[in-house]
C-alpha cells in the first residue's frame, strides 16, 4: 500500500508527454509572438499595407500562444490532486483490512479486480470429472483451495434437464416451420426452455443440434405430398374459416403438432374430399322444424 501511495504522489507531479509537447509549442509561440512584435514596431508607420500585415501575424501569434496555455491549464486541472495525510492514512488501513476496502460502499466492480490482481500472485486450475479445482496463490504466501461443480454433467450429456414434452415440439415443428418460428411459437404457448428463459432461434437452433434433429428445408412440404392449409381451402374452394371448420369436424383430414401450430394435411385427402359427395347435414338439430322452398 506504501507503494501505491508513493505511485499515486509521483503521478501527481509528474508531467504528461502531452503537456511537455504542448510547453514546447508554448515556448515556439511566445517566440513567434515577440518576433512578430519586433517586426512590427521596426516597420515604417508610413507603410500602411506592410503594417496592417504584420499587425495581424502579431495577432495570430497571440491568439495561439493563448490557446496552447489554455490547453496547458486543462491537462493540469484533470491530474489527480495530490493525497493529503488523512487520505494517506485511510488507504494504509483499507490494505490492513482487505475485507473492508471490499466491502467498501464506494468500491466498484473495476476496484475490486484491481484489488484482487494486487493481492493474487497466481491461480492454478486442475479440471477433473464433475468439478474445477482452483488454487488460490495469494502475495503473503497463503495458498486458499476452491472446488467448482461442473454444470456439464458428463460427457456426451446435455446440461439442461430435457421436457419430454418439449423435445416432442420442437420435433414435430422442425419438419414445418424455421426455427426462428418455432421459438415464437414455444414463447406463445408458454413452453420456456429448462432453465426458465424464452427460446430465441439460436437456443432452438442449439437444442436441434444436439438433440441431432434436422432443421426446416424449403419444398419439405411439397416432398412429404403435404400443403398448406390455406392452399387446401382454395382447392376446395371455401374460405379459411370454413376450411379451419371443416377440419375440426373431421371432413377433411388434418394434423396440428399444438395449438397454435400450423395445419399439415396431405394433398391426397384434398383430392379425395373433393371427388367423394358432401354429407347432407340438417339445416338445425331440431327434427320438427321443417324448412321453405323460395320460388
């Protein structure tokens, strides 16, 4: 800590390399300065346009010896003022204290590595099955032993803890939509990852990896004989609504993977629907309403 205070003097005092050059350009200024003076008063006051022209090179050599003190005064009002007593002696007894200039409420997160890289010599780390063992060299000679638990559980083996459910999802939705539509639609049903975050493409992306399921190819539908659902009611030539209705009675046949998810039916039921004649339904479930023919 006596070192650091002595640094911190020296540092006070110390002149910058900025500074010096600017001192230097200050010196060459005055210089100009009081060269362009004397020029001015050796003329003849007769010779209007040569006084005017050297009247004004003394005023620029003026304003830029002005400028570079002004830039001088600057540097020196941002250099750390020089520690008094009182601050000499709180700083020998935070280093007496380690914990409490740690602990400090002025202390910040920059401090606090600087502390530790002051008070550390060395850290050894020996990685072993289910943990990080860590040695802890400190500059007194003290040596302090740490054991850190391994969120990788072995090797091969995911560290999340899987949801059947979830891996069931994204399954079936890898073979409709990109991931970055897979993470919405997990996000909308309320399916978080395992640790409780939302799912982003890149999270899908990862956990497709490693569960070695494959991504979303473009034409993936058209080569299953799949199609859309709305490419379905324009084959069959009602709206959406009533082809979403149609679905969920059963007249045409359908799959979801989840709520939310798209429809994926087969481009040969399609067909076949339309070549089969509607069922004739009542008008009401009522048997004793009858119904009026308009003419």
């Amino acid at each position: 800590m006596d070192a650091a205070i002595k640094a911190i003097t020296s540092q006070s005092h110390e002149t910058s390399t900025a500074q010096r050059q600017l001192q230097l350009a200050l010196k060459q200024a005055r210089f100009d300065t009081a060269h362009a003076r004397r020029q001015y008063d050796a003329v003849d006051p007769a010779n209007r346009l040569v006084v005017g022209e050297l009247e004004r090179r003394w005023h620029e050599a003026l304003q830029n010896a002005q400028k570079i003190e002004s830039d001088i005064a600057a540097i020196v009002a941002l250099k750390p003022a020089p520690l008094g007593e009182p601050e000499c002696q709180q700083l020998r007894e935070l280093g007496a204290d380690l914990e409490r200039a740690w602990s400090h409420p002025a202390a910040t997160a920059a401090t606090r590595k600087r502390i530790l890289r002051a008070a550390l010599e060395e850290i050894v780390v020996r990685l072993e099955t289910s943990k990080i063992a860590l040695v802890l060299r400190w500059q007194c000679g003290d040596h302090t032993a740490l054991d850190v638990k391994l969120r990788l559980n072995a090797v091969g083996r995911h560290r999340e803890p899987v949801h059947e459910e979830v891996l069931a999802l994204v399954r079936g939705l890898a073979r409709q939509i990109p991931d970055r539509q897979i993470a919405r639609l997990l996000n909308r049903i309320g399916k978080p990852t395992s640790f409780g975050n939302g799912w982003t493409q890149e999270r899908v992306r990862g956990f497709r990896k490693h569960h070695e399921i494959e991504a979303f190819r473009e034409g993936e539908w058209a080569q299953r004989g799949d199609i859309m659902f709305e490419a379905a009611a324009n084959i069959v030539c009602v709206c959406t609504m009533t082809a979403l209705r149609m679905l969920r009675r059963g007249d045409i046949k359908g799959q979801q993977v989840c709520r939310g998810a798209p429809w994926f039916i087969k481009a040969d039921d399609v067909a076949q629907f339309r070549t089969q004649k509607r069922k004739s339904r009542p008008v009401t479930p009522n048997a004793d309403q009858a119904t009026f023919d308009y003419q």
